[in-house]
C-alpha cells in the first residue's frame, strides 16, 4: 500500500503519487514543493495520454539549466509499454535538481521496472464537508461522538476547514451568553488551528475542543 503523500517525498528523484483527483492533488503538491512544477502532456493540449512526442519534449525541457529545483508531473489515463520505456532512462538518471512524479488513478497502470525505481504515495480524494448545524446549546455525547466520527478520516486542510465551520457554529448558537467567558473559549480554536498545522490527528484535536467547551 502506497504511503500516505507528504513532503518528505521530494527527498527522492522519483515518486508515483496514487489519486483519483488530479486538480485536487496538483494543489496539495504545489502547495508543498519549493520549485517550480510543470505538466506533462502540457494541460493546452487537452490529452488523456502521454505520448511519445511528449517524453521527448519533456526529456528537452528536463535538460535545460538551472538553479531552481523542477518537478515534472506526468498523467496519462493510459501510459503505454512503449512510453514507460521510453520515461525509463530520464527516471534512471534525472537531471540535477530535477524531480519527477507519475500520476496515476491506480499503481497498475504502471509496469514493475517503472515501479521499482520510484517511491510511492498517496493522496486521497478531498472530501467534501458539510456545514455544521450543532446547536452548542445543546451540546451532547451523542453529538459529540458522531462529530468526531465524521472528521476522523480528514486530512490536515479538510480538518482546517472543518474547524473554521465548527467555530462559526460556536459563535451563532453562544455569542450572546456570557460574553467573557466565550471570547475565553475562542481560544480554544486557536490553539486547535496551531495543533492541526502541526500534524495532530484531527480526531485528537477535536476530542480536546469538545472536552474544554464542555468543562464547567
């Protein structure tokens, strides 16, 4: 199983990044790469396939000079025999500060010799995340529960968003009871928003929300 995508990845030459949602992973990754990030087939092209034209000119432009560090993304619905082996030999020996990845929807759209000089990763598809309707009011186990049952499976980003939807819930259903006391547990969001950007699981994190708005 392909480990889960991180930047740690851009330690090595090569990697295959697994998903079934380019746009949104193209955000993550540029999001965490330092350099530049370019697209093979270019995206003006409109392909579903890297052709063999298309290696050339990406072997061409991997070659060019320069300081700044290059990732070349390659997605191809399907990546044929004949352009796997062609990929080979620029995977083999990369030019220098020069980074490849392969996307693709499933590791079998890849043979083995390709597979077997790059690493692997992962990003799941993003989810989407519904507004809130807690009544904080009301606040209760039940609740509590199947709120952490629903953003236990959230990445870093999604659990942000999560939080921002939570805290706007916090504010419409208490703002107007005891003032003081809840610009006090607005503070609690802060520290949860510093805790998800240090990779805490979100599942703790929201667990410690929850455990401090309902301390007496």
């Amino acid at each position: 199983m392909a480990k889960a995508f991180s930047s740690d990845i851009f330690s090595s030459n090569g990697f295959v990044l697994v998903s079934n949602d380019f746009e949104y992973a193209m955000g993550v990754v540029k999001e965490s790469f330092t350099g530049s990030v370019f697209v093979f087939p270019k995206p003006f092209k409109e392909q579903k396939d890297l052709l063999t034209e298309d290696v050339e000119e990406l072997m061409e432009s991997a070659y060019l000079t320069g300081e700044e560090q290059r990732l070349f993304v390659i997605k191809s619905e399907n990546y044929s025999t004949v352009v796997q082996n062609k990929l080979l030999k620029l995977l083999e020996e990369p030019p220098h500060g020069v980074k490849f990845c392969l996307f693709v929807a499933s590791k079998a759209a890849l043979l083995p010799t390709v597979r077997s000089r790059l690493s692997e990763c992962e990003i799941k598809t993003k989810k989407i995340v519904q507004d809130i309707s807690i009544d904080f009011s009301k606040l209760n186990a039940g609740i509590v529960f199947d709120t952490l049952k629903s953003c236990e499976s959230l990445n870093k980003e999604e659990a942000k968003a999560y939080l921002y939807m939570l805290l706007d819930a916090y504010k419409r259903t208490t703002q107007k009871k005891e003032p003081y006391k809840n610009s006090q547990k607005l503070e609690i969001f802060d520290a949860a928003f510093k805790l998800l950007s240090l990779n805490t699981p979100p599942r703790v994190v929201f667990g410690a929300v929850f455990a401090k708005l309902t301390a007496k």
